[in-house]
C-alpha cells in the first residue's frame, strides 16, 4: 500500500529568513504507520507538487493555521479526482469542523499507535469521518521519528544544512494567554525517558538539532538527566526556553545547547539577567516578543524595541498577536467581538488580524516594522545569524578534543 503524503506550502512571515527546516509533523507520523506501507512525502514549501504520483491514499499533514487553506485547496482537487484524503496535524485538530468539509477523515491529535487502525478502516471501506484516541501515545515506548522520508538537500540555506528536528516532551503545564499547546498536547508535561531521546539522537546524522519542545522548564530533575544522557553524543542544539538557574544553564552549555528562543515579555531586570545568563554561558539568544497585547501602548513598544538593543540580544522575532483558534485570546477577543476577520491564509502572525485596545490595526502593522527593521539597522538578521553560526563552527572545532 502506498501514502502521498503531503505537507502544504505556507505564507511565510515577510521579515523571517527565507530558509525551511525540515518539518517534524510529516516524520512523527511516517513513525506510526503500519511498515508494509510505502510512504512518498511532498514538502510543497521545497518541491513542486506533483498529483499525479500514484497512491492509495493521500494524508496531509497541517500545522499552521495559514497552511491550512492550502491543504484543503489540495484536499479538494485530490477528491474530485476521486482519492481518498486524510487530514492530521496541529492546524488539521484547530480547524477540525472546516477541515472535515475538505476531507474523507480527520484525525485529531497524536497518531503514534493509533493509526494503523484508520488504514485497517481504509482498507476495509468503513474509514470513519473522524479519530479522535482517548488518550495519549506512551512516551516510554513512543518511535523515533522516521527521518527517512526526507530529501536533506532540499533543506540547506547558503549550502548550510539546516538543524534537524527532535522532540524530548510533549505537553505543556503553562498556559499561557496566546497559545493553543494546552488544548492540542494537554495541560500536563509528558516527558520521554531521556534513554529514547539518546537512542533517537544517535540514529540522526546532523549534529546541529532543534529541540520543539514546548518548554524545556518544566521539570528541573528531569532536564538535568536529560542534559547529563545527552552530552556524550556530542550534538548541538537550540531550544526554547530553560530553566533559569546557573545549574540548569550550565548543565545545558555543557550538552550542547549553544541557542535559545527566549520569550521576552517585559523590559525587567529579571529579563535582562536571564538574557546575560544564557550568554555568559556560551548560549546565542534570539528574543521572541510578541506584539499588541492590551498592556501594550505605543510608547511600550517602543521602549521594549530600546531595551532588546539594550541587552545585548543577539537575534530577535518580532510577531503580533495572533487569535488561534481554541487559545485564551481567541476566545476573549471572540466574545469582545474585536476579530477583525477569519482569512486565515493571512493568520501569519506578522499582520494585524484584530483590534488592539491602545491603537489602530494599521498602527500595530507600522509598529510591527518598525520594531524589525530598527533592531536590524546595523546588522541585518542574515549578518546576525552568520555571526553566530561563526560561533558555533568555532565550538565544534574546539569540541574535536572536548564538547563543547
């Protein structure tokens, strides 16, 4: 039996470097399928789609809320042709009700485990509309992710490879306002035993990843056992955020850790002081700040673009607030009636899509750019981000006699 499975093209925020990383949705998933299945992925973000490749079945995969358009524009020509097509991912679970109009199923949630049952279904005609497991896979026995649906090259920028994706945990015990994490992967942390993450670490050839875990400060005993398993594979890795202690930090230098996206959400000393930690550990930080919260005036904005430049950061994302669909902020700006529209191709997070309480929708815009081309007046993000790649090849050069 043989899948296309397909991962959509997405809008890409207009500020961002034009380089795509290899996604980890599509390889979580070819994890789970039953092994006499023949898995062909198209990543329309790095290839041309092609409708004319052979299969019993088409899956696409969704994250975000602007893919998903795209994916139902596929979904839709996909079954005028007569195929059979399969929804999952994040966006596929957020937009469960218009995705069904586009789809033979919708699968809600993680698949690992769970879907060889739905091509049981396929291949007995009875494929329900929608799966929904009432539970979570088991971290402990949960697959490594089969990378080898990929075609690396297609994921270098400048002839640089790009990191390779890996996950220790899902779940999130935080909640905060923007985020949709406690509705799609739960309220509670569920780590892996950090014996799997070594073994799946191990069977990737890169030693550049990226950990998307939601939060890598959640339960401090755990990460310690998890940076302390990891050293000796001698990768290296970028994260979001640590715990902020000196131990968990330097614990994290000494595995490898050298980048962190770090929210940043006031212009506190306790900001400026876990922004130095980091980089009197080695560790390259990018601030991700987020735009047109209803704390949030002009002069704000303002003053947080100063204090970025101020701290010494060495990279920064600047994003508005977005309204997701199943966050707290969509459901308050929902019932305050301030959703300007529901165009979500445009739900890029780099433009205004609701009312902000101390401005225009436009002004936010003007203020959004602002922040982006100030913080990247001397240096723009390609010269940023050269300069800490040069750090990082200067680390693995010294780590050829110790890590890191």
């Amino acid at each position: 039996m043989r899948i296309h499975l397909i991962y959509p093209k997405w809008p890409k925020m207009p500020h961002q470097t034009p380089f795509n990383l290899p996604p980890h949705g599509p390889v979580c998933f070819a994890a789970g399928v039953p092994d006499d299945v023949e898995i062909v992925f198209t990543d329309e973000n790095v290839q041309e789609l092609d409708m004319n490749i052979e299969a019993d079945l088409v899956c696409v995969s969704v994250m975000l809320t602007c893919q998903a358009p795209r994916g139902w524009e596929i979904a839709d020509e996909y079954r005028g042709k007569g195929h059979t097509v399969v929804f999952g991912g994040i966006a596929a679970s957020l937009h469960a009700g218009e995705t069904a109009a586009h789809a033979d199923s919708v699968f809600l949630g993680e698949t690992e485990g769970f879907f060889p049952e739905v091509m049981e279904d396929f291949k007995k005609g009875r494929l329900r509309p929608v799966y929904r497991p009432d539970r979570y896979p088991d971290m402990s026995t949960l697959p490594p992710a089969d990378r080898s649906i990929l075609n690396h090259d297609l994921y270098t920028y400048k002839g640089v490879r790009m990191v390779d994706l890996i996950h220790a945990s899902r779940g999130c015990r935080f909640n905060c306002y923007p985020c949709c994490v406690p509705v799609l992967g739960g309220r509670t942390f569920r780590p892996r035993p950090p014996e799997k993450v070594v073994e799946e670490m191990a069977r990737i050839e890169n030693d550049r990843l990226f950990f998307v875990d939601n939060s890598l400060a959640q339960d401090r005993g755990w990460v310690l056992d998890l940076f302390r398993a990891i050293a000796p594979l001698k990768k290296y890795w970028i994260c979001h955020p640590l715990f902020n202690t000196d131990q968990v930090v330097k614990a994290a230098a000494e595995a490898g850790c050298w980048y962190v996206y770090q929210a940043v959400y006031d212009r506190s000393e306790k900001t400026r002081t876990r922004i130095r930690r980091l980089k009197d550990h080695g560790i390259g930080v990018e601030g991700t700040v987020l735009l047109g919260l209803d704390d949030q005036t002009e002069d704000d904005i303002y003053r947080m673009v100063d204090f970025l430049l101020e701290a010494d950061l060495d990279m920064a994302e600047f994003t508005v607030l977005t309204p997701f669909p199943h966050s707290q902020a969509y459901v308050d700006l929902e019932k305050q009636g301030r959703i300007l529209h529901k165009d979500w191709k445009r739900y890029t997070a780099s433009e205004t899509v609701f009312q902000p309480k101390h401005m225009s929708p436009q002004r936010l815009d003007e203020l959004h750019r602002y922040a982006w081309e100030t913080f990247y007046s001397k240096e723009s993000r390609q010269q940023k981000m050269f300069k800490l790649f040069l750090k990082l090849k200067r680390k693995q050069n010294a780590g050829s006699a110790g890590h890191p």
